[in-house]
C-alpha cells in the first residue's frame, strides 16, 4: 500500500457547513486533493461541488459524514491529521488532551461523484434567483403539501412555483422571476426532495434535456428535472 503524506487541518466553520449540506445528499464522501469538496446522491439525482478554503493535500473516504461532524464537536477546534489510513483527532494539551481515532472507509462501499464539472446542454433559460425566493418556494411547499417546484415560462414571463404536476386540482404558489425572459413555454418539475441547496443567490441554467444547474460563488448543484 502506498503511504500517504501525514498532514493536519482545522476545519473551518465554512468547511463544515458545506459537509452538513452534503450529508443531506449523501451520507459519505470521498475527499481528493485540492480545494473541491464533491458529493452525488445513491439515486444520482443531485450532484454538487463546493470550494472550500482549505486545501487537502491527501484522499480521505467518510462513510457517515454525521458521526464524523457530531466526533468533531466533541473539541473545540479541533486538529485533525490525516494519516495512512485514519483521522486523529486531537484536542486540547497535557492534561485533559483528547483523541480520536477515526477510520477511513473504503471508497468501494461509498457512492463517488464524478471528478469533473457537468455540462448543462442547451440551457432554454439563465435566471439570477435570490435565495429569498427559493427559500419561499420551499416553505409553500411544505405548508401546501406539495411534492415538488415548477420553473414554468407563460407568454414570456417566467414563475418558479410550489406544484403537484400529477393532481391539476391541487394548491399553487407562484413567484414570478422575469418578465419577457422565455423564449417559448416550459416547464420543467423539479422533486423538492432534492432541492437540498446551502443558503445562498444562485445562477440557474434550465435544460428540458433533464437538468438544472445552480451556481453560487462557491457551491453549485446540478439537479434532475424529473418531468416537463
């Protein structure tokens, strides 16, 4: 087995926000060199990369990312080394000192993304979205009972909607995002399922060949449309 070198980081209050939200689309995740934090869903439904401001310099397989955060709020600040084949973690000094050994998993029990962006093909529509309005969007379909959220374009204006595209009688909620923007009339269903974004304004690239893609500054999710 060939040895990794030994380094040591301190998660940052960023870094771990991220991992939080990851663990909302996949309970492992594989860390790789660099500064690009990747995740996919079991169903492959959702994928998403965030850039952190730590750089790991070795590769690192989390089975339960839960565990692994709940361990590390047993520090306060807490260093962690990544060796051959595990975490130490470490905290404090003399008496009083802790440690956990934490092990790596095997990245062939875990479901990995792959390492490079997706293409969006053919967008039929780019929006700015602020994350008021997806939030709202979110609520509506919870206090409505509805399963899912509709990018729909209607003579040219575009509205982001709380839906249930197999019941036309059911409760609706709609925000307009642009006037004039669509080209044509879509829609494109999105589960809200798998709307399990971090806080923050994104840039959406629609595709009726089954994609969506939001981007922030520093995380981005590329989604499934499930119908339109």
């Amino acid at each position: 087995m060939k040895l990794q070198k030994v380094f040591v980081m301190n998660f940052s209050n960023e870094t771990l926000s991220v991992l939080k939200n990851f663990s909302t689309i996949n309970p492992s995740i594989a860390f790789k060199p660099g500064q690009i934090v990747r995740t996919i869903s079991p169903q492959k439904t959702i994928m998403a990369a965030a850039t952190v401001p730590e750089a790991f310099d070795n590769s690192a397989a989390i089975y339960d990312v839960s565990s692994f955060l709940a361990t590390l709020q047993l520090f306060d600040g807490a260093d962690v080394k990544f060796g051959d084949d595990r975490f130490t973690i470490q905290g404090g000094s003399g008496k009083g000192q802790r440690t956990v050994k934490y092990t790596y998993a095997s990245e062939n029990l875990i479901i990995t993304p792959p390492d490079k962006d997706i293409s969006i093909p053919d967008p039929e529509v780019n929006l700015s979205i602020s994350w008021a309005d997806i939030d709202d969007v979110i609520k509506a379909t919870g206090i409505l009972q509805l399963p899912e959220v509709a990018f729909e374009s209607r003579d040219g204006d575009v509205y982001l909607s709380a839906v249930d595209s197999k019941n036309p009688s059911a409760n609706t909620f709609d925000i307009l995002l642009a006037e004039g923007l669509g080209k044509e009339d879509f829609k494109m269903i999105i589960k809200v399922d798998n709307l399990k974004l971090m806080a923050a304004d994104y840039e959406v690239a629609l595709s009726s060949k089954g994609m969506a893609h939001f981007k922030s500054n520093k995380v981005q999710y590329w989604i499934a449309i499930e119908s339109r």
